[in-house]
C-alpha cells in the first residue's frame, strides 16, 4: 500500500540521523521485515520525488535530496497528512480504514469483503478491524448497510447524509491538500481539475467573506469540498430531498440568501451548477451548523432573535440553563463573566441547527493546531458535563465537533479570568546613577507598569542600610558575584542583553500574580510509584474505591467517569498521561494524584504512563479554576514536568501556573 511508503519517507525525510528497519518498523508499528521488503517501493518513489535512498550497514537509511524543489512538494503533502489529528486510527490503520470508508460509501454496488481484502493485500481477518472502525464511522453519519451472503456490504442512507460522509472522510481539510490512494469509487465524486478546485473556492469563500458569515478554515474547506460532491453527484443524477416544511423555514433565513449567492457566483463561472432549488436550501443549513455564531457577530450585527429565527429563543433557554447546572453541579459560577451566558446562547445556536436537520453526532478528523482547547482538561470536563445535559434534553448524539465548541466557550472564559495582582516595589541598582536608573523605570514603567507599585533608586553599597522587607525585588547591572542580599534580583541594564527584559518578568514581575491559596494544599498532593495499571475500567472503580466510602457514590462515580469518557472520540491525553478531572461532591475531598504506572499501557487506544486524577472544591471562584487549570494543562505538556513531580510534589502546582504563564 502507497501509504506505507509515504509513511517510510515521512519518517527518514525527519530524521536528523539515519533510521534502521527496526526503528522504522517500531515507527510505523509494524516488522523490521514488512519495512525491508518495501524499500524497493520507496526508491522507486524517490526517484520520482527528487530524492535517493540511501543505504548503509550497521547505520540505517536515509533520504539524499536530488531535486529540493521536487522533493519539497511531495513532503508538504506527507506533512498535511500527517497533521490530522485522529490518532487513533495509526498510520497503516488509519489508510485502511480511509480506503474501506471511502469505497463504502461512495459505491452504490454491494463491496465483497474478499476484493477488499485483495486491492489491499491482506488478509480477511486483518481487514476486519478497519471494517469495524469504518462501519462505526458511518453510523455516525445516520448511515446504515446491509450485508447479503455472496453479494458483500453496501452502504445506504439519506443522500445528503451520504455528501457530508465523503466530505468529512476528505479527511485532510487544507486547501492544498491533494487524494492519496483513495480508490477510484470516491475519487470520482471529487473529480475536478487543481486548479479549477482553487477557483471554485476562491469564488465561494468571496462570497462568504462578503456576506459577514464566519466560520472556522477547516469548516471553509469542508463547505468547498462539499460543493465539488454536490455538482459531481448532482450530474450522475442524484438528489436530494428536504420536505416542503424545511424548505418553507429555510427560505427566510440569511444563510438562503448567502446560499442562493454562492450558487449563481458558481453557475456563472463553472458548469454544472444550475441546480435545483433543494441543493441551495441544504446548503443553507450545512452552512447555518458549521457557522461561527461568535459574541462579537452577534453585538456587531441585528439582534439575534432577528438574525437566527429558527434557533434563538432555545439557544437562549440553553445559555441559562447551562449556567445553572454548572453551578448546582460542580460549584462553578461562571455568572461571574457577563458574557458568559451569552457566548453559551451563540454557541448553541449551530449545535441546535444540527439538532434539528439530523446534522449531529458526526465524527470528525481534527488538526492539532486546531484543536488547543482540547488540551484543557479542566475546560474539557465541564464541557463533558454540559454536554451531558444537553442529551438528557435533546436525546441526541453528541459529536466532538458539538464538543469541542462547548470547550472553546469555557476555556475563553477561564482565559479571560484575570488573576489578583500584588503590585511590587522594586530597588533600581545602575551603574550609570540616576540617569541609568532614569532610563530603566521609563521602560519597565511602560513596559510592565501594572505590575509595579515604586521604584527605588540605589547604590548597591547603601542596600546594607535599607530595611529589605519594605521592598520585593533588586535589579542590577553588575556581576553575580558583587549580589549579596537576600531580596531576589534579576540584571537589567541601561542597554539590556539579550532577553533581560524577559528575564524581570519571568523571575521578578510574574510573582506579582496572587494565586497563593488557589491551589489545592500540599498535604493534598500525591504521588504513587509502580502504580498496577489494567484498563479504565478498573482504575475507575480504583479511584472510586480510594475516594467514596458509601456504595451508591462508588457506583455513581464510577457511572459519571465512563460517561465522561463516552462522550469523546478521543482522550485528553499529552505527554503519555491521562488526565481525569474528578467530583468534589462526590468524594468531598480535594487531591491531586499522580500514578506513575508499572508499565506502558492504552488508554482510549493512546499509550500512557501516567495517570493524573484532580478533584477540587471550585468553591465559585473561577480565579481557583484557572490555576488548577493553568497547572494541570502545564504539568501535562512536557513528560519531563511529570518527572518534576515524582521528585518535587509539594511546590509543583504552583511552579507549573508561573511557568504557563510564562508563555502566554
């Protein structure tokens, strides 16, 4: 499979050192033997590309570059390949499961398992898990299949459900992202020139730039890809049905008029986009459930009820409603922001758009860069909890796309919680006098003015006279060795060396932000060596075990971890940790612990070594939110931090919120 040989040269062409068959092999998790019987392929490819193998004994391969701009091109392609972030369907996995997926849905004959099997050149049992995966993929779709002995699988379902699964299994949402062996029952329905493709969505994106509807890039490319579907199907005679009552609605909606745009800008410079009237209103609603309703668009704009008709005054029902139980629940106001409720109103609006056109419960392939909220753990638990009261209510399936929006809400307000600041007095030491002195409180004044209370002007001789605890700080422009108080210092001088700006801040200013007493104590903090790890299941019932004495709580929370887990496609995991964000009223005991495991083991199908549980009393205070959620996000973005508390548990909380922000 071509893929594998991509995968072979993305993986020398980013290596500094030569790779052997083994490590490729441990790489791409497959044998030393299955990587030596494809290097003959991956030569053939290089010579294509701009590039030699390079072979030699005892050290590996490696790439030598022929032809750097012929070469170059090719690796953006592995590069954006690579960047799709669902992990877990791995390198060999994830292209078979792609080719199944992709056949699947866009054959309209039944697919024989065996021929399968044979274009991809394995085995029958080998093909069953991708089959699996890709099966589960569709039914997230609203898809359905039916199998018939001697005939194969074939895949069935509403036509515009069908449109949306190939648009998403494009699977790489970059505009310049170009198929990879996708198999010729898929790739047709994506037939187009490169270039025609380019101007299709420039014509698009135009118009929707204009009209003032936002939505995210990766949204943007799924609307341009869906509209190459649209005219290619459309053409092979394929409709699509969406009731006269939805037609009705649809039409008064701004999104009808920005569809209707978008077609006529497209049937005046392409073929094929005379469509019919059904085509402009789904459309419409693919548009209205990827749009980015932001507090900003709706302020800037008409007033809400008047610009979503269809969704406001539910969406609105759900902003207060969330609020509330947040705070019932886990002891979270997030009242406190006055924007709260109205990012939570702007953000249901699309969710409900999904709701309501059976548009929901879809799985989606994510970038990294993309997706940082993710990364929050503590933001991710409270949108697992959300979440869960949105399906009590609506009964339907919740995708990670509908998740990953309640995430971004709640991250941006704990962002924009600001921490107590403790202005600070500092002692200015120069060896230029006054002047020196002069120079540098003008620039930390503008610089760093709200961080700083007085300045002090100083010989470093009379510092022994003063008394240095009505002061915070000293800096200096001399030498280590002529500092010999016990204030902390850091050098500035009156023309600062590299980073000595950064420096004062990062060792001297940063302390002005209080988070003293938002951190769990250090009697709560806890870490637990050659912990025997199983499986989710069973460190669930561990913790549950640990932390609730009375059975009904051990099963509650038991119940509430595996539905938290449930409502994601993937795990909250860096750094080889998972990280689970615990109850207080469950347990009624702040801990932070660290189980440092015996083994490598799979958690949500991603390898970990770690596992760190967080339960805190939020006790309404949103300041205590953003540092726990500042330290766990820290602590969990480097292994080496992990490493830092096994050592040092008792002031590692603390040391990960200043070193967050330190990058922010």
């Amino acid at each position: 499979m071509k893929v594998r040989v991509d995968n072979i040269i993305y993986q020398l062409a980013g290596s500094d050192d030569p790779l052997t068959a083994d490590e490729l092999g441990k790489k791409l998790a497959v044998s030393s033997r299955t990587i030596k019987s494809e290097m003959a392929e991956v030569r053939s490819e290089l010579k294509k590309v701009g590039a030699e193998l390079k072979a030699k004994r005892n050290e590996g391969y490696s790439l030598i570059i022929v032809d750097r701009q012929a070469f170059d091109d090719f690796y953006a392609q592995l590069v954006l390949r690579a960047s799709v972030m669902n992990n877990y369907y791995a390198l060999d996995g994830q292209a078979r499961f792609l080719y199944i997926t992709r056949k699947l849905v866009s054959s309209s004959k039944y697919v024989r398992i065996e021929d399968l099997a044979d274009e991809m050149f394995i085995s029958r049992s080998a093909l069953q898990k991708s089959l699996t995966e890709a099966m589960i993929f569709l039914k997230s779709f609203h898809l359905e299949w039916e199998n018939r002995k001697g005939l194969g699988i074939r895949c069935y379902g509403k036509e515009y459900h069908v449109r949306i699964a190939m648009t998403e299994l494009f699977a790489v949402h970059f505009h310049k992202a170009v198929l990879n062996d996708a198999g010729m029952e898929y790739s047709k329905w994506l037939e187009c020139d490169f270039e025609e493709r380019q101007k299709i969505r420039h014509t698009f994106l135009k118009v929707l730039r204009e009209s003032g509807l936002g939505t995210s890039d990766i949204n943007a490319q799924k609307l341009s890809i869906y509209l190459l579907i649209v005219r290619n199907r459309c053409n092979a005679g394929y409709r699509l049905w969406v009731g006269n009552r939805c037609m009705e609605e649809v039409r008064l909606t701004k999104e009808y008029e920005i569809a209707k745009r978008i077609f006529y800008h497209l049937s005046e410079a392409f073929e094929g986009y005379h469509l019919m009237e059904e085509e402009t209103v789904f459309f419409a609603i693919y548009l209205m459930t990827l749009e980015d309703v932001s507090y900003r668009l709706c302020l800037e704009q008409q007033k809400p009820e008047n610009r979503f008709p269809l969704q406001y005054k539910k969406a609105a029902s759900y902003g207060r409603e969330l609020l509330e139980y947040i705070k019932e629940r886990l002891h979270i106001d997030f009242s406190v922001n006055e924007k709260a409720e109205y990012m939570l109103m702007a953000g249901m609006i699309p969710i409900l758009g999904q709701f309501r056109y059976e548009l929901n419960g879809f799985k989606n392939f994510w970038y990294y860069d993309e997706n940082y909220a993710m990364r929050s753990p503590v933001a991710l638990k409270i949108a697992r909890v959300m979440a869960g009261y949105i399906w009590e209510r609506e009964k339907k399936e919740i995708s990670s796309s509908i998740l990953l929006k309640l995430v971004g809400i709640i991250y941006q307000i704990i962002a924009e919680q600001e921490y107590d600041i403790r202005r600070m007095k500092l002692l200015l030491v120069s060896s230029l006098g006054i002047d020196g002195n002069e120079i540098n409180k003008m620039r930390l004044s503008s610089r760093y003015g709200q961080f700083i209370e007085s300045f002090t002007f100083a010989e470093l001789y009379e510092i022994r006279g003063m008394n240095e605890k009505e002061y915070d700080a000293i800096l200096l422009d001399m030498t280590n060795a002529a500092y010999n108080y016990d204030l902390p210092y850091s050098p500035l001088h009156v023309i600062p060396m590299q980073k000595e700006m950064d420096g004062v801040f990062n060792k001297i200013l940063l302390k002005a932000y209080q988070i003293s007493g938002l951190l769990p104590e250090k009697g709560k903090v806890h870490v637990y060596l050659d912990f025997a790890y199983e499986n989710e299941k069973q460190f669930f019932q561990f913790i549950s075990f640990r932390h609730c004495a009375d059975a009904d709580k051990q099963r509650r929370m038991q119940q509430i971890l595996t539905e938290d887990e449930a409502l994601m496609t993937h795990c909250s995991m860096s750094s080889q940790a998972a990280v689970i964000i615990g109850e207080y009223e469950m347990t009624k005991t702040e801990s932070v612990e660290l189980y440092c495991l015996q083994h490598e083991g799979t958690w949500s199908n991603d390898k970990i070594r770690y596992i760190l549980y967080v339960c805190v009393d939020w006790k309404d205070d949103l300041k205590r939110m953003k540092a726990v959620e500042n330290a766990v996000y820290q602590l969990t973005n480097d292994e080496k931090n992990l490493k830092e508390f096994e050592k040092d548990k008792d002031s590692i909380l603390e040391k990960m919120v200043y070193q967050y922000m330190k990058n922010v």
